[in-house]
C-alpha cells in the first residue's frame, strides 16, 4: 500500500497519534462473542480460522493431529464458506475434507508449510492467488451459495513480525478487492496480526503500533469490521483476525467463537453471519 496512494499520510499518522494516546481498551472490553445456532436462512455463514499453534518462536503450522477437532468445529458451525491459515500443505488439505465429508471441496493457496486455503459447499467457487511479494499469499475467490447472490473475497495471513510488512500485504489485498470486478459484494478475511488494544499489549509481534492503527483506519474507511467489541481471537488476549466487508453486506451476527482451540492452538475462530442488503 503506497503511502501516497489513496491515502494521507501526515493525517493518518496524526490520526493514529490520537488513538494510541487514549488507548484502543474498547475493542477487547465486551464480553459479546460469537455464539452458534440457528441461523436465518436469508444469511451466509463465513468462517475465518489460524489454525496453527504455538511452537518455536515463529509458531507452528496446523498438527495432523489437530485436524478432527478443526472438522467437528466446522461441522458443528455449518459455515458456507471457510479459510483457513497455517495449512500445511495439499495433503493436509485433503485429510481435512475427508473428515469433513464428500460435500466440502476446497483449495490451498501456494507456498511453503504454512498457506491460506478455503473450503466450501453448496455452491460453486472461482480462486486466483495473490502474491504478497514475500513469503505470503492471499486466495481470492467468487463464491456463490445455493440461493444467493454472489461474493467477491480475499483470505490473507498477514505478516507477523513487521508492521510494515502487513500494512502492505493488507493495503495489496484490499486494493485488489476493490478494483475486482464482478460481484458487488465483497469481504476481506483472514489473520492480519493487527493488534490496536495498546493499552495491554504484550509486543509479542508489532515493532511498530502506530502503522498498525494506520492500516487499520485504511481499511476500515472503506469495509465495515463486522466483529468490532466481540473481544480477543487469540493467544493470550489478542484481537488478530478479522472479517470487514463493503456496504453490500451486513451482519446479523459475528466474533469470534471462544473456547476452540485444543493443545497448542492460539487461536478461535471468527465467524460472521451475513446478509445481502437489498436481498
């Protein structure tokens, strides 16, 4: 993401300036997460889960050993579409759909042991990748349910240990969205590793908060966070994973679903259930 481009650099630093210095406390204040259970056949079910672990000081990509628990999760959420990070690999990949069932189809992203990938039924599914430029890719698809309109999405893993290795891999991903023609309706999903409560960081993985509020803010004037005030989505207390959508879509219900990670696992997943404005 240009700094020069679309956006106004001294005013978002400023900006963020503002916002670090009275804290970001309110969005891991609420203890309103996700709850599943009937849904409104009028809405579509997104999944976004890291699906690794705690490990070395890099972490670790998801356990075999993980990938019945991550089926029951799925299968018990119904969602119409998931990504997932931290996936090992094409084999991987395969072991989790045969857990899940001959229904669910799904794709991984290229790279190493640690990619985007994303299932889904009950629908048909287009997917490019997009290269980050480094060691990150992201999986863009056209998702269309049974019974619904279509959807333009990205799934992204961003960057972990650089603040502004993240601020451009999401401003990418989110300009990519954005200039994607087809379908109106459009959502970003996935682990960004931006974490905006300051007020108890940790620095476990930001080397800098300021450019972290300034992807934030670049994101969220122009997609709505639909799971703001829902509270952390991973090890110990962090808010790292997101779904933000445009105005084409609304949530009738969205956070993270707590209490889901097994083992090693540091993360929860967030899920949202949408509908089509206008539908």
């Amino acid at each position: 993401m240009s700094r020069t481009t679309h956006v106004d650099e001294y005013a978002l630093f400023a900006l963020s300036v503002v916002f670090a210095t009275i804290g970001f406390g309110w969005f891991d204040s609420s203890t309103d997460s996700y709850t599943p259970g009937p849904r409104d056949a009028s809405t579509l079910r997104v999944v976004s889960w890291n699906v690794g672990g705690k490990g070395d000081a890099a972490g670790q990509p998801l356990s075999g050993a993980w990938i019945p628990h991550v089926a029951e999760t799925l299968r018990q959420l119904d969602p119409d579409l998931v990504f997932l990070q931290e996936i090992q690999g094409r084999v991987q990949l395969y072991s989790l759909r045969k857990h899940l069932g001959e229904d669910w189809k799904g794709s991984v992203a290229p790279g190493g042991d640690r990619r985007v990938a994303v299932l889904f039924r009950h629908g048909t599914l287009r997917r490019w990748h997009l290269t980050m430029g480094s060691d990150r890719s992201a999986m863009v698809v056209e998702f269309q349910a049974e019974g619904f309109p279509p959807l333009a999405a990205i799934g992204l893993h961003a960057n972990a240990f650089s603040a502004k290795r993240r601020n451009r891999e999401v401003g990418r991903a989110l300009e990519h969205l954005q200039s994607h023609t087809g379908p109106t309706a459009k959502l970003l999903a996935g682990d960004f590793n931006l974490d905006l409560d300051l007020g108890k960081r940790r620095d476990l993985f930001s080397n800098d908060d300021y450019l972290d509020v300034e992807t934030y803010n670049f994101v969220t004037g122009k997609f709505f966070d639909v799971g703001v005030g829902t509270g952390s989505t991973a090890e110990p207390d962090r808010r790292l994973d997101y779904i933000f959508t445009n105005a084409e879509l609304a949530a009738e219900n969205a956070g993270p679903w707590k209490g889901q990670r097994i083992d090693a696992m540091d993360h929860d997943p967030v899920i949202a259930d949408l509908r089509f404005i206008g539908r």
